[in-house]
C-alpha cells in the first residue's frame, strides 16, 4: 500500500525491548514483500507466531482447467450457480492462467482461518455484508466493495446471511496503478480515488483461544497448521502492508466528449492482469458522439467481464443480465449487440448506470468447471442476429 498507518499499541522504535503487563517481551513478526525490499509491516503478538505444533497435508480439490478451444467468446450465468458453503473453501473456479485465478462464491457460512501464500487476493461482494477479521484487525464489508487482502494475511470471512462475491487470486501482489501513485507513493490528484476511499482495520482485533487450524495455500498445495495459541493476538502493528476496502462507487469515472478506453477505469494492478471498475457516469459528450462501445479486439489479452449491477444498453439482446461473465479472448473481436448503436442514439440517454468489474489477463485464461457449468451456449452467435444469418 502507498501509504503508512500505526494500529493499536507500538513501541516508540522498531526492534526495541517491548514488554508485556506480566514483564515478558511481545513477540515481533515483520511481514514483507519482495524479500523485504518493498513494503512490509512490524505486528506485535503476545505469544510467538513460530509455535505449531501440529502439520498435515490437506487435499486440494482439482482446478480442472480446460483450454478455451475451439476459441469462442463465452458468456457464464453466476447466477445458475449452487450457493452454499463459505467465502474460503466454497469457491467454484472460473477461468484461470499461470498468474490469476477467478472464481465465484455464494457464501452463507463462516469459514475457517485460511493464508495465502502464492499470492495477493482482491474479493469483490456483489452482494451482502459480513466482517473480514486478520490478525491486523476488523473490515466490515458490504455490497460494492474491493477487500484486498496481501499474500500471507491470516484471516477469515463471517457472512451476516448471505454474500455473493468475485475472487481474484493473484500469483503476485495487486496494487494500485503506479501511474495514480507519485514517486512518493502518494495518489496524484488526477488519479480515480485517494487514501481517503480506503478503509483499513482501526484496532487490534484480540482473541484468546488455545490450539488453532490454519489452512495455508502455497503453491505446492495446501497444509493445515495448528498453532499453539491463536494468531489474533496481536496488540499492535505499524507499516504500509495490510488488507483493506474500497468500494466500487468511490471510484471518480474518468470521461470525454468520445468513447473512452478500458484504461480509464483501471483500479488495480496485478503480475500479469489489470482490475477495471465500470461504473455510472455521464456518457459521452460530443454532439456526434456514439455513447457505447465502438467494435475491439484487444490482441495482447483476455477480457472477462463481471457484470455487477446495472442495465447494459450495449449489450441488450445477448442475454447479458445481472451476475452475468462475459469472456471475450483474443483473437475475437467483439462490441455493442446489432441494433444498439442506434437505440443509445435515438434515446438521447446523458448518463449509464452499468456497474462491473472486469479483469483483462496477458496470458490465455482456461476455463473452470463452474464456468462450463454454468456458460450459455448460444453466446457466440448473438452478434449474428438481424445481420441475415440463421
């Protein structure tokens, strides 16, 4: 993160003598990106964070990628999906390459204590609220919200009833774009959000419990490790790595007078993939202007399209609706549905209400279970219809 926070209690310097009420030490635990040489945080535990006493190997389900060939534009209805299970082990997979994975989640339990370590994750709640508790504090989280949470971070996720989310899985960390950032780290005053939109834990959230089950990722599977006292227990940290919220309608639209590109509504930044935030803003303003999407066809990567809220003038006719996935590869070319150019014109619309998330990737993504399972085979002739094809 661009920027430092201090959270509960600290000492006045770092690696000093830091003393318990009972006279013995707080155990230190530096946690840090990029072999300490980018952005780390000092968390300060009443018990030490290296006592286990209790390792085995867990079972991971199969990912079950399956290569998108023939090559087709796919469109996935999320919606179709069985709900159940919790934000952790009940994620069907979506898409996924070598750097991200995808999936999608309908989440009405608690889940368990869970660390990833392969890499950083940004979950996206469609819908619903519950509280994101880490050993760095409380988020609580609603609808339209971006939790990023930093490689490493043990945590776990309470639903209050029901939460439908996006999970990004990331093999590398995801940040803001450097190009919103100065050299400083600090959001430029032309950049779509500031420190301000970002929400962060604003105390130490203690528990005290004795032995206690982490599932950790890595990736060479998953281990589940039993700490002798919970890893809760910290009293205080300080630095600029830990997990936070953003939500989707603080995001400041970029616009002009004609159609402007995805580049305008990027959010994050991955190893590999960028993290876009469509959202309801005027729409274009020139006299001439055509207000939706002009034809692409992006050669360097994948777009896939989370279709979160909103109406979708674009796209009318094609199926697309709430919770749809629309996947559109390179080497396709793709845009607005036969006949929406000119409805977008003659209704003299000013603004657009569409909100969703859209990950472009810059390898191919391959296709997951829950998307085959889930996808709309007539997809990728709707762009025939009225054009004198059958």
């Amino acid at each position: 993160m661009p920027y430092y926070r201090a959270v509960g209690e600290i000492p006045r310097k770092r690696h000093i003598q830091f003393r318990r009420p009972d006279g013995g030490l707080y155990a230190e635990e530096l946690m840090g990106e990029e072999g300490f040489s980018s952005d780390s945080s000092l968390l300060y535990h009443r018990y030490p964070p290296t006592a286990v006493v209790g390792i085995e190997a867990v079972a991971a389900p199969a990912e079950g990628l399956t290569t998108n060939l023939p090559l087709a534009p796919r469109h996935f209805r999320t919606q179709d999906l069985k709900p159940g299970g919790d934000l952790v082990t009940g994620r069907q997979p979506l898409c996924g390459n070598e750097d991200v994975r995808m999936s999608y989640v309908s989440a009405d339990q608690a889940s368990g204590l869970y660390r990833n370590s392969t890499g950083d994750e940004c979950v996206y709640l469609q819908s619903g609220s519950g509280r994101f508790e880490s050993s760095y504090g409380v988020l609580e989280a609603a609808e339209g919200d971006y939790v990023v949470v930093p490689a490493g971070t043990i945590h776990r996720w309470v639903p209050s009833g029901q939460v439908r989310a996006l999970v990004i899985e990331g093999r590398g960390h995801i940040r803001p774009p450097r190009r919103y950032l100065s050299a400083c780290g600090q959001f430029l005053e032309q950049a779509p959000y500031s420190e301000r939109d970002l929400r962060v834990p604003a105390a130490p959230l203690l528990v005290e419990e004795g032995e206690t089950p982490v599932l950790v990722r890595t990736r060479g599977g998953l281990t589940r490790m039993t700490f002798a006292h919970h890893p809760f227990d910290v009293v205080g940290w300080d630095g600029c790595l830990y997990p936070y919220a953003f939500n989707i309608h603080d995001f400041e639209p970029i616009v002009k007078r004609t159609h402007a590109p995805p580049p305008v509504h990027q959010t994050f930044e991955g190893q590999g993939f960028v993290i876009c935030s469509f959202c309801p803003r005027p729409l274009d303003f020139h006299d001439q202007a055509v207000p939706i999407p002009y034809n692409h066809h992006n050669v360097d990567s994948d777009e896939f399209m989370f279709y979160a809220g909103g109406d979708y003038t674009a796209r009318q006719g094609s199926g697309i609706d709430v919770g749809s996935i629309s996947l559109h590869p390179a080497g396709f070319t793709h845009g607005p549905q036969p006949g929406s150019v000119e409805a977008v014109l003659a209704g003299g619309a000013t603004t657009t209400s569409e909100l969703a998330v859209m990950i472009d990737t810059f390898r191919p993504l391959s296709l997951g279970p829950a998307a085959l399972a889930c996808e709309d085979p007539g997809y990728p002739w709707t762009w025939a219809v009225g054009n004198g094809s059958t």
